[in-house]
C-alpha cells in the first residue's frame, strides 16, 4: 500500500539523477573531501554513485548507508530503481545499515564482498538516559501510541480499524497519534469509526515529549509493512513500552512474540487489536518484556556504543581499511 507521491517519486526521480551526480562531482573536483558518506540510498546514494563515475583516480572512499526501505521498496518499484540501487551498491566502498536484513540483502544486491560493512540501529544509538521506563510503573496509563505519523509504508488504516475491538474490551483506553494532527486522512477513519473521542491526534514531539508520551504508554504499534530498524520502535521498548508491530523480517530481530512483544500481519485489524489486547491486559508479560527490551535496547543500541562502533568504522574507511 503505497502513496501517489510516493510512486510518483520512484518514477520521475530518475530523471533527475544525471544532471544531480555532475552537480555533485563538480563540489567534490572542489572540496576534494576524505570521505563521502551518502544517508541512503534513493536518492543520496544513487547520485554520489553518478558523481564518481564522472570523476578519475583517486577517489575518495563511498559509504552508503541503508535504511529499512531502500531495497523492499524503493528499488523494488520499477526496474530504473533497481538498475540505479545495484550499481551505487557496486560502487560503494563501505557500507552501514540499521538491520541485518539490508546486509544481506545489499550482498545479494551487488555490494561487494570483503569491503567494510556495519548493523548499527538507531541512527547513532539510543539516549537511555533521555529514554528510560518511569520510576513506578504505577504511573503508566491505559494508553496505546502510534508514533509513525503518516507514511507509505505504515498501514495506519488497519491501525485505525483495530480500535473500535480494542475499546469493545478496554472501553477507558485512549490511542495517542504522534505527527498526525490535522491529517485528513486519519479524521476521517476516526469519524466513520466513530472513535472520535478515544483518539488523539498530536502534532511532531520533541525528543523530550516523546520519551514522556512512552513512558506514560502501556503499549507501542507499529504496523509497517517495510521497515529496518525504526528509532521509535527502540524509544519505546527503553521506556518499557510492550511492542506491537508488523510481522517482517527485519523487525524479526529484535521481536520474539510472546518473550518481548507481538508479531501481527499489518493488513490484519483483528491481530492488531488482539495482540494489543493482550497487551493491555497481561501485566505479568508486559513487565518482562520490558525488562527484556531495557536489556536489548542497552546491549545492541545505546548511543555510546553505538558511536564509539561508527567512529571505529569511519577510521576504518579513511585509513584505506
């Protein structure tokens, strides 16, 4: 389920890529840096590809990072995305991305074995000392949040469509909506639903607000149909949020259903509902996930080590491996 102006991106980019990459190899001739990092693939990757290709020997080294929706969306859209993914992958000299998944699949893809490649989720790592579960779990509230906001990739319609069964068991519950006020879109499900009064539709947070809005929640959703590893996703199982998200690969490596949060196919508003349910409802399971998730989040993505890991790796690079 993808958006008009997503689709519209994915075939008419293209057609900018050419005239970008001798922008872009025009301001390397004059910067002359030591590295060249694109933030991903479509479309940084993509034009720091054609940029070198413009440019002779030396270069300076290229590392891409991947996100969780530059292979299963973006290059999977037409065959010129494909075409342009496979030879930035070709082209690079490192590479980072935030789930194994992308490795894998960025080996598969064209990326070329033996040259430096990095998982680091996050973004930079997790602050636990900005996202932490209250003091007393006493102050969590029957309280669901939806922190995606409105994206291609995020099945918001079946999120929205699971709340009228969740409140026929938790009728007190409210649904909290970060990035989402004024939508259209999601006005409109909330009035044929008629959930207009459980639903809170919240402008962007700050970082700040949004370690409060997890640590007042009981549960995070997250039904997303292409992902990596999302920031928010991390936040909340710091805080002690009990995860509810799409049933795909990537998120497969950090959710073990029924151990630390549910998997649920994201077209599928009857799991929605019931893994929230369960949720909501199972305290005991709630406080072991959360134990579970502070250890996970404080082992694979605290902000530290995860920078001491991307500055290793960036010395790496420089250094000619």
């Amino acid at each position: 389920m993808v958006g008009f102006r997503t689709r519209v991106r994915q075939w008419l980019g293209p057609l900018t890529f050419p005239k970008a990459g001798r922008r872009l190899a025009e301001v390397v001739r004059q910067v002359k840096p030591d590295l060249i990092h694109a933030m991903r693939i479509p479309y940084e990757g993509i034009i720091a590809c054609l940029a070198l290709e413009q440019l002779p020997l030396p270069q300076p080294p290229l590392l891409i990072s991947v996100w969780g929706n530059d292979f299963t969306l973006h290059a999977a859209s037409n065959p010129w995305m494909a075409a342009y993914t496979r030879r930035s992958l070709e082209r690079a000299s490192a590479l980072h991305t935030d789930c194994y998944r992308d490795q894998r699949l960025a080996y598969q893809g064209g990326f070329q074995e033996g040259r430096p490649a990095v998982v680091l989720p996050g973004g930079g790592g997790i602050q636990m000392d900005l996202f932490y579960p209250p003091s007393n779990e006493d102050l969590r509230k029957q309280v669901v949040i939806n922190p995606r906001g409105v994206r291609a990739y995020v099945r918001n319609d079946t999120f929205f469509k699971s709340i009228p069964r969740v409140l026929e068991r938790f009728p007190e519950v409210r649904f909290i909506c970060t990035t989402m006020a004024g939508e259209s879109q999601a006005l409109r499900w909330m009035a044929e639903l008629g959930i207009e009064q459980a639903v809170d539709l919240l402008p962007r947070q700050t970082r700040t607000e949004m370690a409060r809005q997890f640590q007042s929640a009981q549960v995070v959703v997250s039904p997303s149909t292409h992902d990596g590893t999302p920031n928010t996703l991390l936040e909340a199982m710091a805080c002690g949020c009990y995860p509810v998200v799409g049933d795909i690969e990537a998120l497969r490596e950090w959710i073990t259903p029924g151990v630390n949060g549910a998997l649920v196919d994201p077209g599928d508003e009857r799991a929605l509902a019931e893994a929230v349910c369960e949720g909501l409802a199972d305290v005991e399971l709630r406080q072991k996930a959360a134990a579970h998730n502070l250890a996970l989040v404080a082992e694979r993505a605290e902000y530290g080590k995860v920078m001491r890991e991307a500055e290793g790796f960036y010395r790496k690079i420089v250094g000619g491996y």
